[in-house]
C-alpha cells in the first residue's frame, strides 16, 4: 500500500489513468514518450513527429527515470527509447514498463545506431515490440512510428470475437467486417480455446487479435482465458493481443484485467469509433511484432 504524500499522488493518478483507460483513442492526439540521453536528438524526433502527426503529443525524457515517473502522469500511447540511456539500459527500461505501467499494453520503439549488432550479440527479447535503425534517419523514424498511431480505414487480419449474446454478436461482427476484418464468432471461452489448440495442432497462428467480454455462458470467463494464453499457451501482449469488452468502471477490476494479460479494455456498451481504434491499433502491433521476429532471425541466421 503507497504511504506518504508521494505515495498517495501516484495511487491517486492511477486510479485517474484507469478511468480514462476504456475511452482512450490514440490516434485524436497520440502521447509519443521519446527517452534519449541527447537532447539534440530528441528535438530532432520531435521536430520530425510534428510534421509526420501534427496532434501528436511529445513527452520528452533525458533519463529512464524520468521516463518511469513520466508514465504515472498521464497515458502514453508509444514509447521510443535510445538503447543506452544515462542511468540503464533502454531494454531494461522497456521491462520496467511491462511491468509497472498502469495502462494498456504501450508499443516500445527501441531507437539505436547499433541495432544489428545488439541483435546479433544478445537480443531484444519480448518486452521491446519493435525496433528502428537511426542510419535510415529521423524521418523514416516518424513515417515508422505513424504505423503504429496513425488512423487506419481498412486492415487485413483474423479476430477472434468470444461473445454470447447474439443481438450484441451480429452488430460487432458487421461492424468488424466493414472494416474488411475476418471475424470468427464463438459463444463461450471454452469454444475459444478449443479453436486455439487446434490452430497450434497445426502450426498455425489461432489469430491476430482477440475479442472477448468477461462473463459469457459457460464455465470460464474472459479472464480465464487470459490466463490460458499468457501462461499456459504462452503467447506475448505483442505476438497476440486480447482486447476485453468491460462495463464495469471498477479501476481495480480493470486493472486485474490488465495484469491478467490484456492489452488493452473497450467500455460497453460499445462505441463503433473507439472498438476500431483500439482494435485496429492491437491489430498493428501484432503485426509489425511478427514482422520483428522474423527479420531478427533473419539477422541471427546471417
């Protein structure tokens, strides 16, 4: 339990992040964290993000703690970090987040001229999402990063939605698949899981984003099967995102949620706007994960 003036202002944030949490858009005016010992090059990523996004919102961080009391005041939608800071290692930093953030599941950007070498040598591993080499200059960095933020009419990608009313089902599904989405629809968490262990009998990803509430028929919840697929199943935030459609405002339920495994939470009823975003954002994430992984085995294989 927080105790203490400090203690009691970080609590008190948290609970206001949380509430924000549910309703959050990205991409209305993106908060891009930007960690870097040089501040000539953090005003060169923010100049270039200006012009890239113009309502992007840039908080800059000299230190990795500074960057970790930057994330109890306020949602981050992305971080970039150099991957040698002042005070730690960025990836160090990225674990931090991964671990302390109490908010959805942020992007991590890993900002470095000396990127084949660390992923020759050492590695990432599973807390940084992504990473970018600063020899293709900080141009190509903002055009990366709007990737990731940027509104998006229409994607490509599997969900798998785990919803048990039918009239709720339907006006989600045809909201999904105007979006050109592929959508598969199962009633109960016990469906959903057997879908996935097929999908993994064949080697194959069960799909790109997940879709769940949290109380369905059945004897399982939308929790249960977070912790099937972030334990049990193993998979990362980043190799298969959950989405978790909630009406309870509850910050400590949602936070519960959060540390369950999911990424990100959708407030119900839902708002066509907001589960788009959200979704469409995960759904980049992913993608651009998988995409990670396989150029950094390209590179060890090399």
């Amino acid at each position: 339990m927080p105790a203490g003036p400090r203690g009691t202002y970080i609590a008190g944030n948290r609970l206001r992040l949380q509430a924000q949490l549910t309703r959050h858009i990205s991409t209305d005016s993106p908060r891009v964290m930007v960690v870097d010992g040089s501040r000539a090059a953090r005003r060169m990523i923010e100049q270039v993000l200006r012009l890239e996004l113009p309502n992007v919102v840039v908080v800059p961080c000299e230190t990795g703690a500074e960057a970790q009391r930057q994330l109890e005041g306020g949602i981050i939608d992305l971080v970039t970090t150099a991957l040698t800071l002042p005070d730690m290692d960025g990836v160090a930093l990225a674990r931090h987040i991964r671990e302390h953030a109490p908010q959805a599941y942020i992007p991590i950007v890993v900002v470095s001229g000396s990127v084949q070498e660390r992923l020759i040598g050492e590695g990432f591993g599973g807390d940084v999402t992504d990473y970018f080499d600063k020899d293709l200059g900080f141009s190509a960095l903002a055009q990366f990063i709007r990737g990731y933020v940027a509104p998006q009419a229409r994607a490509e990608g599997e969900v798998l939605y785990v919803e048990d009313s039918r009239v709720v089902a339907l006006a989600t599904r045809r909201m999904l698949e105007k979006y050109g989405l592929t959508v598969n629809h199962v009633v109960s968490i016990e469906d959903a899981l057997a879908l996935v262990d097929t999908a993994r009998a064949a080697r194959q990803e069960p799909a790109d984003v997940v879709v769940t509430d949290v109380y369905l028929k059945g004897g399982l919840t939308g929790k249960d099967l977070l912790q099937k697929l972030r334990g049990e199943y193993g998979y990362s935030k980043g190799e298969l995102p959950v989405l978790v459609m909630t009406a309870d405002d509850n910050p400590a339920n949602q936070r519960a949620l959060l540390r369950a495994g999911a990424n990100d939470l959708v407030h119900k009823p839902v708002e066509e706007r907001l589960l788009l975003t959200k979704l469409m954002f995960q759904l980049k994430v992913a993608q651009k994960c998988r995409h990670t992984r396989t150029r950094a085995s390209a590179v060890s294989d090399a």
